[in-house]
C-alpha cells in the first residue's frame, strides 16, 4: 500500500467513524504519517470519496436543537399542600 492510499485511507476512517471536520482530521496526519496537509486538502480527498457532507442524522445540530428537556410529573405532586385529602395527626387519632 502506497503513501497516498494509506493517508486517503486514514483520512476517509476518521470521517466514517469519528465524523471530524477537515480542521480536526488535518491534525492527525501530522501525527501517524509525518505528513501535514492542509484544511482544505482534506477537504478535497473528502469530497473526491465522497464524505463531504455527512448524512442529516450525523451532522452538527445547534446547542437548543440537540436535546429537548422536560421534567415528567412525579407522584403526588400534583396535590397542594394545603388539599383537603390531607389531614392533621390530631383529626386521625381524636
């Protein structure tokens, strides 16, 4: 396997697996080949495999849009504290 399809190779797997952006997968040829490649030439092997956009599911999602938080209604709760269903010590035992 020659230099060039092993790099492409490295490059299309951290797309794949790690879904990183150019900028981040331009770091790690630097470390596992000694070769540094600029954002925009990982940009280019992406797009000429095919990886430049990343399926709808898989792509960044605003802060607001990534969870929806809500609390569900505990038991119990729903009654006040001053409801008619409570009852003082004095009123059970007489």
């Amino acid at each position: 396997m020659d230099r060039p399809t092993a790099l492409t190779g490295a490059l299309a797997h951290r797309r794949k697996q790690y879904h990183f952006g150019p900028s981040k997968i331009s770091t790690h040829p630097a470390y596992d080949h000694d070769i540094k490649i600029s954002n925009s030439g990982v940009w280019r092997v992406l797009k000429r495999l095919d990886l430049n956009r990343l399926p709808a599911n898989q792509r960044h999602k605003s802060h607001e849009r990534r969870w929806k938080r809500y609390e569900k209604p505990l038991s119990g709760t729903s009654r006040s504290a001053g409801s008619a269903t409570s009852t003082s010590s004095r009123e059970r035992h007489g």
